[in-house]
C-alpha cells in the first residue's frame, strides 16, 4: 500500500506518528531511551509502505513532516531502530531528492571529527546514505556530486573513519560508502585511497570483533571490483585467520 492510501485510510495514525516522532527525538536522552517499543513500531510500519506520487499534494498528510525525525533516529543506541530508520527513510524521499539527502548527510559527517560524534550516530548516518545508495541502485538512477562537494576533500575528512576508530561495524560502514561512490565516480584519487584502507584493515583489524564478517564481505566485494590481484592474497589469509578465530567461540 502506498503512504497516501494508507494515510487516508487511517488519518489519525499520520498525526500520531508525527506526535510520537517529534517528542520522541526531540532531546538526545530520549534518542537514547531504551523504551523504544513505540518508535520501532512506527518505523517498521513506515518501512513497509512505499511513496505515492500524490504525496505533497495534501499538505496535511506529506511525508515530508516526519523526514527530519525519522533522520534523527540515526542516534539511537539500538541497532534495529538504527537500520529501520534507514529502511524507513526511504518511504518518505522521493528519488528526484536522494543527491541532496547524501549531500547532507555527507556534510554532517564533514562536520564532525571523531571525538564529536558517538559510534552510534556515525552507524546510523553511514546506513541512512548507503541504503538511499542501494536504492539508486535498484531503480537505475544516477548520482552525481554537487559542484560545491570535492571527493578530496571528504576522503580526507572522513578518512579518521578507518584510520582512528577501532569499530569493524562503521569501518564496514564507511567501505561500503566508497563503494558506492565508486560506482557512480570514476577517480584515481579514490581507487588509491580505498586500496590504502584495504591494506590498512587487513593488517590492524581486529577480528574478534563485531562486524568483522561484514568487514570482510566489503573488503572482497572492493578487491573484486578494484581487480587488485596483489592484495588477493593478503585478503585470503584475512579471511583463513578469522575462520579460525570463530571456530574457537563455535
């Protein structure tokens, strides 16, 4: 069911969500409260509708009021409201808005160094960009950078995301970004960056970590893409050493 259908269907629920959302993001500590029964129910039933192409049309009923809430769920402690607010988010944009949502998201993270942003947040903003990329993907569209935004300069600023922080998860995250970006930007710059970070994670990785196995799966899928035969075998001895290691917790 698209949103329109189901937001006529059920008017009562939009203002609901929009009550519930709003208060509930409304400060950091309620972000952060373990009593999220509510917000994950909404963000589950708005993962589960698709968009109209009616939607602003009714200014009482546009998606696009609860867009900035549900963005803010990227702060959330808990892993499945972070990844529902990613599925979430997708409902409420229109395709023809995706560049700009990545380009604000992109810029936040320029913002913000490493000692300024919690785990939780840089998760959750690197999973809001990635699935808006998968949907680029999905329905064959294409991404382009705005003009004001030099690849340089955000693979410097966000290259602390590998290089100082010892999370397999958003070191994961982030590899997954350049991923993407690589599918839409041919450049040098970043094909030798993400082959520096590759040889970087596959020497200093700690693999009793969690998202150690997504790390991995990342790091293939760039090796592969990027045809790097050199670092083939680095990866394969990644790969055996971190079989091991999980034999002995299995």
């Amino acid at each position: 069911m698209n949103s329109r259908e189901f937001f006529n269907k059920y008017p009562s629920l939009f203002h609901l969500f929009y009550q519930q959302l709003q208060q509930i993001t409304s400060t950091r500590s309620l972000i952060e409260s373990l009593s999220s029964s509510c917000l994950f129910a909404i963000l589950l039933i708005l993962h589960h509708l698709y968009p109209s192409p009616l939607d602003g049309i009714d200014c009482s009923l546009t998606l696009d009021k609860l867009l900035p809430f549900v963005i803010k769920c990227e702060e959330s402690p808990l892993l499945h409201i972070r990844e529902h607010s990613s599925k979430a988010l997708l409902v409420l944009i229109h395709h023809d808005q995706y560049s700009t949502i990545i380009h604000q998201q992109i810029n936040q993270l320029m913002k913000q160094s490493k000692n300024n942003i919690r785990q939780n947040t840089l998760h959750g903003r690197l999973l809001q960009i990635n699935a808006i990329f998968q949907s680029i993907k999905k329905n064959h569209l294409q991404f382009t950078f705005d003009l004001s935004f030099h690849l340089e300069e955000i693979l410097s600023s966000l290259q602390w995301c590998i290089y100082q922080n010892k999370c397999s998860l958003t070191q994961y995250c982030h590899l997954e970004l350049l991923y993407n970006i690589h599918r839409h930007i041919s450049s040098n710059e970043l094909i030798i960056k993400i082959n520096e970070y590759i040889n970087y994670i596959l020497k200093n990785a700690d693999k009793s970590t969690i998202g150690i196995e997504d790390l991995t799966r990342i790091l293939t899928r760039l090796i592969i893409r990027l045809e790097n035969v050199e670092i083939q075998s680095k990866l394969f001895l990644f790969v055996e050493q971190n079989y091991v290691l999980l034999k002995q917790f299995y």
